[in-house]
C-alpha cells in the first residue's frame, strides 16, 4: 500500500504544476480595474434601489401590523 507513496505525491506535484501553468487564450490573467459598479448600477441607482425597498418593507410591516389589530389610529 505505502511502497510507491513518495513516488505518487511527486507525480500529484508535477500533473497539478502542468494544469496551473496552462492558460486558455481567451482568457486574461491580470486584474482589471474595478469600476465600483455592482450589478452594472452606479451608487446613486443603488441608493435608490435600498431606499425604495426599505419602504416597501416598512409599509408592508405597517399594513401587517393594522390588519392584525397590534396598532390602531
């Protein structure tokens, strides 16, 4: 079981260094600079996207909350 372990991890090291070293041509190894979008949005768009979710949020709470009966005018 263990006579040829040295030998199988030096061949492991060798096949693992082949794979690393082999780039297909489409693609480009350097860090491009981020652009700071997320999601193609700027932060402005992002900040409106949050903001209009945070309301829905907080108006759906509030009609959940009045149809239950835990808060009243």
């Amino acid at each position: 079981m263990f006579d040829d372990l040295r030998n199988d991890a030096a061949k492991q090291y060798e096949e693992e260094e082949a794979r690393a070293e082999y780039q297909p041509a489409g693609i480009n190894t350097s860090r491009s600079r981020r652009s700071g979008k997320f999601l193609g949005m700027t932060s402005i768009q992002r900040f409106v996207l949050v903001f209009m979710m945070l309301t829905a949020t907080c108006v759906v709470g509030f009609l959940c909350l009045f149809a239950t009966g835990k808060i009243a005018f």
